[in-house]
C-alpha cells in the first residue's frame, strides 16, 4: 500500500465506491482465452482465417465505438461480432452473433477470478458499516452476471452501470447517479477503488473522492494516473490499511 496524498486518505468515508473490471478481478487473460474460443468456432463455422478475424473484428469494434461514443452498447460484444461477420463479407447472420457473444462471455466468466483478498475486504467493510457502490460501464445484463457469478452482489449496496446511466463513467452521470442513490455529496468523504484514469478523473470531479488505484504489477509504480491519492497491488495489503481508518470488522 503506497500513500501518495495522506491528508486525503485519513478520515474514515461516509462510502466506498468500486469499479469491476480489471479492479476486483482480472481481464485481461480471461479475455485473451474468450477471444481464442471465438476466433475457434470462427475458423470452424464459417470458414474464416484467425488473421482474417482478427483484422475484421478489429474494424467492427472501432467503428461500433465511433457509432456509438461513450456508452453501455458501444462495449457490445454481440454487436462487435454481428459486424464483424458483416465486414467479413457474409450476410448478416444473427444467430452466429448470439453465439460468438455467448462463446465469447461463457468462456470469459469459467476463466475469470477474483483477485485475492478482493472479497474478504468487500466483507470486512461492509461488516465496519460502510455503504459499498459498484460504478461500471457497460451493460446491465453481463455486469449483473458477473456480480452472481463471482458471489458478490450481495456486498454492495447500489450497482450502476452505464447503460442505466446513458453514457460511461467518463460522462460523470454514472457518478453522479451513485451518489443520489447512497444520499451522498461532494462534502461527504467518499473512497473510490479502481484501475483506470477516466475513473479517477469523473470520481473526483463529482465526488471529489478520494482515489485508489488497483495496479497490476509487483512494483505498485507502473502507470499511475494523475491524481492518484493512493496504490495498492493487493487487496490484503489494502484491507489491512483500511483498519486503521475505518476500524476494525
């Protein structure tokens, strides 16, 4: 656990907010593998190169997230492969799109884990009485399924996903929707948790949150983001920092 502005992280938060991806669990590789199963069937059904994949699905999420800008279904992946099997030449076909997306996300979830000790602290401090909020873009049903699928759903208090908000936490209404929910304003301490710039940047324009962000390498000092209050690589590392502040579970 490294401190990079004390003053912000003494006082105990009224809430603690929390992003999902690459925060409380790893993506990375779980999406690595969910894409080999895909570009699998692929080669197998319709009778497509890895390399002719690859190159058409990578056309179809950029033009998918230019059609669409800063919002849940720009995240689709049932619309990146229906329009990738539209840029591969073939005609529209709707039942392979729901497949690859079922492929793709089954093979994602059955990889994917929390990161250790990710859930004792959702449990430590929901048991030292704080309100806990999930900030998440991309669409209800598959972060909603994640939630279950991990077994956490019941630690948190509010979920709000951009979908529910109309456009990415980068939007600030997915924050701002949070703090409406759990009653809180930019007076009230407020934690957030999470791994990427745009959530460091709309949580503390709304909330002036204090920010932690979950790093991804033994160092702790590898891409930090400007206006960083803290960094963590584990989550035991900080739970136990988090005693001292919000008390003991």
């Amino acid at each position: 656990m490294r401190l990079l502005n004390p003053d912000a992280t003494r006082e105990r938060p009224r809430a603690i907010l929390f992003d999902l991806d690459d925060t409380l669990y790893a993506y990375r590789q779980p999406h690595e593998r969910a894409m080999a199963a895909v570009r699998n069937k692929v080669e197998r059904s319709l009778r497509v190169t890895p390399a002719q994949f690859d190159e058409a699905f990578t056309q179809a999420r950029k033009g998918v997230k230019a059609m669409l800008g800063e919002t849940a279904s720009a995240h689709s992946r049932l619309l990146y492969f229906h329009r990738t099997i539209e840029i591969l030449g073939l005609s529209s076909q709707p039942a392979m799109a729901l497949d690859l997306e079922q492929t793709y996300w089954r093979t994602l979830l059955t990889s994917a884990r929390l990161y250790p000790g990710a859930e004792d602290t959702l449990i430590e401090l929901r048991a030292a009485g704080l309100p806990l909020a999930l900030v998440t873009d991309l669409t209800a049903q598959i972060q909603f399924r994640k939630l279950i699928y991990f077994g956490i759903d019941r630690y948190f208090d509010v979920v709000v996903t951009s979908e529910e908000a109309g456009v990415d936490k980068v939007g600030l209404r997915p924050f701002e929707i949070a703090a409406a929910k759990l009653g809180i304003g930019r007076n009230d301490r407020v934690w957030f948790i999470g791994d990427a710039e745009c959530d460091v940047v709309a949580s503390k324009q709304v909330l002036n949150a204090a920010t932690f962000q979950k790093v991804h390498d033994r160092s702790g000092h590898n891409h930090l983001h400007e206006g960083i209050d803290g960094t963590f690589h584990a989550f035991t590392d900080f739970r136990d920092w988090a005693r001292s502040i919000v008390g003991p579970a």
